[in-house]
C-alpha cells in the first residue's frame, strides 16, 4: 500500500511538472500547410468514363495470319497422322478402346485434336512470338510433347491396340511438318513487313533524344512489327505540325486522345515520363479505355527473355535475372552438340572439300588452306583455318590498303578487295572458304555458333564491355553472319555478338544453324 502511495505521488508530480514547462513554453505553431500538389496532366489521368474491359485491339491482318496458323497446322496434323497410319499402321478399320471398337479415323481425328489443343495451351501461335527468336519453336516442340504424352498414356489406360510405331511416325512427321512450315510462315510475315505491311500502328512516347534513339530501330527491325504513326514529347513543347523523321509530333497532354483512334493499337515508352513510375501507373489506367498496348522500355541491356523471371511479392513485383552461364551440364551439351555437328560435316562435305583444295591449287599455286591466329575463349590464341581467297602476300599488301577502308571501329572491309583471287571470289560469295572452320569446331578452339572469331589486332583496340565477347567461344557461324556479315557497322556486330554471349541456348544455336543455311544460299554481305 506503502508502494502504490509513493508511486501515484511520483506520477502527480510528473504531471504538474509537464504542465509548467508547456506555460514556460507555449507550443510551436504548426508548419504552415503546404499547397496542394499539381493535379497530373491529362494524358495521365484516370477517366473512369473510357474505363472498360475491351481487351487489345487485333487488326484485321492479326486475326487473318492466326487464321493461315490455324490452317496450316491442321493439314500437317491430318497428313502426318494419315501418312503414319498408311505407311505403318495395319491398315485396320476400327481399333479397340476400353473394349468398344472406334474407328480409326475417330480414333486419329481424336490424336489430331489433342495436339491442337497443346499448340494452342501453349499459345504458340501468340503474335508476341511471331518472326522473331526461337520461342515459337520451342513452344510447339513442347505442345508436341505433351500431346505425345497424353495420347500415349490414354492408350495405355484404355487398352487401345494402336501400333506404337504409328503414333512415333505420326508424331515424328507432325513434328517435323509444323517446323518446317512455322519457318515459311515466319519467313513470309517477315517480307511482308520489310515491305511495310502486317504491322502494328504505334505512338511513341518519352524525351526526344531517346525517341531519336529508338525510332531507327523500330524502322530498321522489321522483325518488330511496329509502324510509328506519332510521338509524344514529354520533356519539350513541340510546336505545331513539329515532325522527327517525317512523324508527327505532340504534345503529353493530347497522348491519350490520340491513343484512342481506332487504328492505333500500341503504346511504346521510348523513355522515362515526367513523374517516374507513379506517372508510369497512370499512364496504363488512362489507356485502359484505348483497347491498345503499352510496351514499356527494358533497362535490362542484351539480356533477353528467358533469363527474366517477374516474381509478385505482396504487390511488390520483383524482377529475377538469372545470370549467364559459361560452364555446367548446358554446356557440355554445347560440347558435344559441336562435336556431332561438325564430324557430320567434314563427312558429309569431304567431297567438296577436295574439289575446293584442287581448285585453289590450279589457280595460283599456293597453299591451299590459310592459318592465322585469332583469339578464342578468354584470350587464348589458337590458329584457325581457312581455305586462302587472297593472294599469297596478302597480309604486307594490306597497309596499302588501308586509306580505302571501308569497315567502322577496329575491322577492315573491302568490297572489291584486289587482293581476292578468281577462285577465292566464288569461294567466299558461298561462304566455302569456312569449311575447314569445322577442324577447329571439333578440336575444341571454337564452336559451331559464337561471336565472330577476332584477330588479336582488334582485340588491343577493345575498350570496356566489348571484351565480353570474349567470354564463349568464337563460331562458325553467329548472329553476326545471319544478321548481314560485312554489311554490319562495328557497332552492330558488338551489339549481336554481346546479346549471344548474354543469352545464348542450344534452341537458339539450332535456330541460328537453320538461318544459316539461308544467309548462305542469299550471299547477303559475302565479300
């Protein structure tokens, strides 16, 4: 009782000590209120009104492509199944299910749907993946697959005497009638937008020095499929019927009236907005009611998608970046991918090989295959080989040569290089030359698909990020040579060699390999 009394005592004194200081000291006046903040422009505000659950415009050339698709992998399907079953079927006119006799052709029009089914699941016919990388393919291998599975493990359940060679051969030719006819579709869609048609009518918006930086590349990558119908300036006030290579420019403010004509479906961020990711957040609500797409720029440089991994964490979306691989179990399938490829080649090729050593050596003479050294994986020197296109003394007749240079950055190119001989003329407009590259592929000092193989020369001229390049093995063949060879500036062949370093896959080895053989028989840039 003792205790409680003191302490209440304690707290009273507290109390009225409290109450003297604040007389002593009269409270501050509050901070005067700050003015209210600006309402945001009007290109990125909220308007409930146009707020509706339209999806993404389609343009008419969208819906016809799918259309073509759609077509084109139901007559591969039919075929294949009909051919498997004639060829190694046992010609039966029913098969049994689950004791009941089906027919067959119910029974393949069953195995025909099931594997349209799995293209579709896997959205394999998606635009976002149409003409360009190898995601497409991988799709519709993997729609196979489970198609495969899921046929294989209903027969089994329900006891259908089906011959398994059939649904092997069957599968097989389906398999490989939709890659061979998705690569024709792809190859069409592309000439069809290098001619300026199936593509996408775009707004490009941010500050003009990015939208300067981004605009060639949209025209120059028909790939992409974007047409720049107008720009919207977010860091100056255009003035009016302002153009940036013969597009219109405007203001932030008229953004979302424009995005709203019918036949603009896309929104592409070429910078950051005025505001940073809150102003970002508006801009997407504020197109809700547009039926368009809003593409938002990636700082993520070289790095493509299937090293991008978006994680939502309590609304906080995380994004994962796996970082690239250069040892372990891919690539040692790497390896061994190499190793088959190119023993399959200089066997294959041996013939041609001896007609092109004959041919160099009735010409002039000289020695049939040219060594030089070049760098490889981590700046190690190796001797690559090659078939010899100039001359013997090619190398001292090149200083002379070099006031009429026509390469960019550290490479030498020639159009009409007079050290080229008769023979190696033909040789390199066919890409010949680089056959006896397969030695070096299967002894280990490159590989079938890398970045292209450097002379040590070029690689003291590196500066910074370049010498990444060196982090794989140099190719045979690579972005580099599919995306226009000696044609490339300096920088673009950086560009490519360091996106392959970034990302590179045995699919997209596979899918390189296949564009190849068509760079080859197109001799674009062979010089």
């Amino acid at each position: 009782m003792e205790h409680e009394t003191a302490a209440q005592a304690r707290a009273a004194a507290r109390r009225r000590s409290e109450r003297s200081g604040r007389a002593a000291h009269p409270a501050a006046p509050p901070p005067p209120a700050l003015p209210p903040a600006p309402p945001p422009p009007h290109a990125l505000r909220w308007d409930p009104s146009r707020t509706h659950t339209r999806g993404p415009r389609r343009p008419a050339w969208v819906v016809r492509f799918h259309a073509l698709l759609l077509a084109s992998d139901v007559a591969v399907l039919v075929v294949a199944t009909a051919a498997a079953a004639w060829t190694w079927g046992r010609h039966d006119p029913a098969v049994t299910v689950f004791g009941v006799q089906v027919p067959t052709v119910s029974w393949l029009a069953a195995v025909v749907a099931v594997w349209l089914v799995a293209l579709a699941a896997v959205r394999s016919r998606s635009e976002l993946i149409l003409a360009v990388g190898v995601t497409e393919l991988q799709r519709v291998l993997n729609a196979s697959v489970f198609a495969l599975g899921a046929v294989m493990s209903t027969a089994f359940l329900a006891e259908a005497d089906v011959a398994r060679d059939t649904l092997a051969g069957a599968f097989g030719l389906g398999l490989l009638g939709l890659m061979v006819t998705r690569l024709a579709w792809r190859h069409r869609l592309i000439a069809w937008r290098s001619a300026g048609r199936c593509k996408r009518n775009a707004l490009l918006v941010g500050p003009r020095r990015d939208v300067e930086r981004l605009l060639p590349d949209l025209r120059r990558n028909h790939r992409a499929g974007f047409r720049v119908v107008g720009i919207a300036l977010t860091d100056v006030d255009p003035a009016p019927d302002a153009r940036i290579d013969d597009v219109e420019t405007f203001g932030l403010e008229e953004l979302v009236d424009r995005a709203h004509h019918p036949r603009v479906t896309t929104v592409v961020l070429a910078g950051d907005l005025p505001g940073g990711r809150a102003a970002i957040r508006r801009l997407g609500w504020s197109l809700e009611g547009a039926a368009t797409e809003l593409i938002l720029p990636s700082r993520l440089t070289y790095v493509a998608g299937p090293r991008i991994h978006l994680r939502p964490v309590e609304g906080m979306p995380l994004v994962h970046l796996s970082l690239p691989t250069y040892t372990g179990v891919a690539y040692v399938a790497k390896r061994v991918m190499d190793v088959l490829v190119a023993s399959a080649a200089l066997v294959v090729l041996a013939p041609v090989l001896l007609a092109v050593a004959v041919a160099i050596k009735l010409d002039d003479g000289g020695p049939v295959l040219f060594r030089q050294q070049r760098v490889g994986n981590h700046e190690q020197l190796f001797t690559m080989y090659k078939f010899r296109t100039m001359v013997v003394d090619a190398e001292a007749r090149l200083a002379a040569l070099q006031e009429r240079n026509q390469g960019a950055g550290v490479l030498f190119k020639m159009t009409d290089d007079p050290r080229v001989t008769r023979v190696g003329r033909v040789l390199r407009a066919w890409s010949l030359d680089e056959l006896p590259q397969f030695l070096n592929a299967l002894v280990g000092t490159m590989s079938v698909v890398g970045p292209r193989p450097p002379l040590p020369r070029e690689v003291a001229l590196y500066d910074g990020d370049v010498h990444r390049r060196l982090l794989s093995k140099p190719g045979i063949t690579g972005l580099w040579q599919v995306s226009g060879r000696s044609d490339l500036s300096w920088e673009e062949s950086v560009q490519l060699d360091l996106s392959y370093v970034e990302n590179w896959s045995l699919s997209g080895d596979l899918m390189i390999i296949l564009r190849t053989f068509r760079c080859v028989l197109a001799r674009a840039g062979a010089y």
